[in-house]
C-alpha cells in the first residue's frame, strides 16, 4: 500500500514512481503495476547503494573485462557480447532484499521501502558459464567477484562489489543480461549490462557491470563480509529483537512470499456484491505449490485460483472472488511452495530484510 502523500518523481526513461531518495536514486514501483505479468521497463523499481552514476554510456567503447585466476584475459564489447555467444532469455523476479522493510515491528533502519521494491521481467543475454569458459577459468577457481560503473562518493566509501561461488557462477543460470522486456536496459535498471542471479536477492544483481574477476581464494570486501548479512541456519533470517544472532552469512535465496495488489489495504467495497482479490506469489525457484486466504483473520484457508506459472524464477499472479457481508474484515494470504516452506505469522531481523510474514488486508464492506 502507498502511504498517504508519498512524495512521486519522474526521470528520463522512467515514469511517475515513489522517491526514496534521489542519491543515489532510490524509486519504487507503484503497486497498481503488479496486476500485470511483467513489469514496464519505464515503472521497475530503481536501487543504487552509491551515488555516482555515469548520466551516459557510449556502447561502441563499452567493454567487460574479464579478469583473475583465468588463462586468457577479455575485454568483451557490446558487438561480442550479441554476436559471439548464444542468446539465452530468462523469465525472473528481482527483488530487493529490504523489500516491505517499512513494516517490520519494531522499525529498523535502512530504506523504507513498502512492497514496491521488485519487478518481474523478460531478460535476455548471455550465460556466465559461456564468458567465464570462454575465459579459460582455472581449475581452482573459486570465487567470481562482480562490479559496475557506480562509483563512492568518497575514498572512504567501499565499492560495492559482490561475489559468487564459482559453483554457482557456473550452474548455466546465472546470466548477463543486455535487454529487458524485449528492450535495451534502462540506465537506472544498469545498463547496458546487468547480472541476473535468478532466485536470490537483487543485491546480487548487478548493474553497469564492467569488470568480472576470478579468484583463486575468497573473495573479500565490505558489501560481502559485513553488509548484507542475515542470521545463519535460520528460517527467514529470524531473530528477536533483544536476541540478536551472534552468526551471520551473506543473504542469498528469497524466500517464499505473496501478498495483496488488489484491492489496497484500507479499501471500501460494496456489501453483496463480489470482490476481486488479486495478488502476486514467489520463492527462489522451488515453486509455488498453492496460494491460500483467510477471511477470518487466520482461523481457515481457501485455496486461491493460481495464474499459469511464468517461469520458476518468475512471480506467480492469484486471485480470489468472494462477496462480503457489511462490516470489516482482516483478509490473510499465505504461499506455500513445492518443497513444503510457507510463511511465518511473523518475522523481524535487524537489518529488515526477507520480510515474508503473512500479508493483512484491511477492507470495510458497506451497502
């Protein structure tokens, strides 16, 4: 739900969104987007951890390089990129990983973004697998490390940098993507290349990439080792309050979620007449197994009707028709995937990020 007055921005490439903040520039989709299978390019959600951003690209001197614990180093162009390898396209969801952190009880700190910090797309590029072979990767590689053109604002500031185990680098999945929904990517979204890590959270993604480098150890550095980081072995990333975890790893998959798109929270509908429910469901990949709803607030579960499924990586759509007598009601929705996981009543971490508790929708039914 957009809160009251939330203050909206437009930039070139980009259609009316929430601001977060505007540097680095932080906007999030409106809801009313999520209704669609796929999200438009001008509306997906922008995310950017330093505020310097070149205001321009020029594609003919553009180059990936690719460098490290490989046989041959590369500096790859756009041209190469699209003539050289095979084109792969992937349907996935990219979603931040402090998503709906405005809701977490007690409040933490950190972007306080409502549910708007994702987007499902087309992408299309090529495998990491082709580039890193290509390559020559060495045997004992182990870590793959990930940067783009976002520069600190100051020395003191690290680069934001990410990595993966080479394993997972490796798996086939893992691509750079040069388009989204049938388009170049916009330069908010990282163009005019993006890593897409599908099924794990969008800090892993990313955008203006330039520079691959492979390590024969494991990689170090702030954006890895000390940010990002969730209680380890525990569901959701849980912990109290007044009982932090004292183990932490680097955030990974998502978890599974849905939630209400339509109607919004706090919405009056007519007495008697039918209501649609609709929403959207997602995990890192297993799959969504059934979508369910509660018009007494938890006490019973009706299935939903499921959208055909777009892809594993992609979100699931769902609706729900029911016709409310006059009063309030405290609707509750709750995913479950394949592999059994489902959602918790309620979920809290420092940091504010995983939020996947069971979604409250608030409608009042008058005649």
């Amino acid at each position: 739900m957009e809160a009251p007055g939330a203050e909206t921005i437009t930039w070139e490439g980009k259609n009316e969104m929430l601001l977060l903040t505007d540097r680095p520039p932080n906007y999030e989709t409106p809801l009313k987007y999520f209704l669609l299978d796929f999200t438009p390019n001008d509306v997906f959600f922008v995310r950017w951890h330093l505020s310097g951003l070149p205001s321009a690209i020029n594609e003919d001197t553009f180059r990936l390089r690719i460098s490290g614990n490989v046989k041959r180093e590369m500096a790859l162009s756009m041209n190469d990129l699209e003539t050289k390898f095979e084109p792969v396209s992937l349907n996935a969801l990219c979603a931040c990983a402090g998503n709906a952190r405005s809701f977490f009880d007690p409040r933490v700190p950190g972007a306080q973004w409502k549910n708007g910090a994702m987007g499902n797309a087309r992408w299309k590029g090529v495998r990491l697998r082709d580039i890193l072979e290509s390559a020559g990767l060495r045997e004992n590689s182990m870590n793959v490390s990930f940067n783009g053109m976002d520069e600190p604002p100051l020395s003191s500031v690290p680069d934001f940098v990410k990595s993966l185990d080479v394993r997972h680098a490796m798996d086939g999945e893992v691509m750079i993507a040069y388009e989204m929904n049938g388009e170049k990517l916009p330069l908010l979204n990282g163009y005019p290349l993006k890593l897409v890590v599908p099924g794990w959270y969008a800090t892993y993604w990313v955008g203006m990439l330039n520079e691959i480098v492979v390590y024969a150890d494991t990689f170090k550095g702030y954006w890895m080792d000390k940010a990002y980081q969730v209680p380890k072995a525990v569901p959701n990333g849980n912990e109290s309050p007044d009982s932090l975890a004292k183990k932490t790893v680097p955030i990974n998959k998502m978890d599974i979620r849905s939630l209400f798109v339509s109607p919004e929270s706090g919405s009056i509908v007519k007495a008697g007449v039918p209501c649609a429910l609709q929403g959207i469901a997602f995990d890192g990949g297993d799959g969504i197994a059934k979508v369910e709803l509660s018009l007494d607030s938890g006490h019973s579960w009706q299935e939903c009707v499921l959208h055909q499924s777009l892809g594993k990586y992609a979100w699931r759509r769902w609706n729900y028709s029911f016709v409310p007598l006059e009063g309030t009601y405290h609707l509750e929705v709750r995913a479950t995937g394949l592999n059994g996981e489902t959602q918790p009543v309620h979920q809290w971490n420092r940091s504010g990020y995983m939020r996947n508790e069971i979604e409250t929708l608030k409608l009042k039914a008058v005649h």
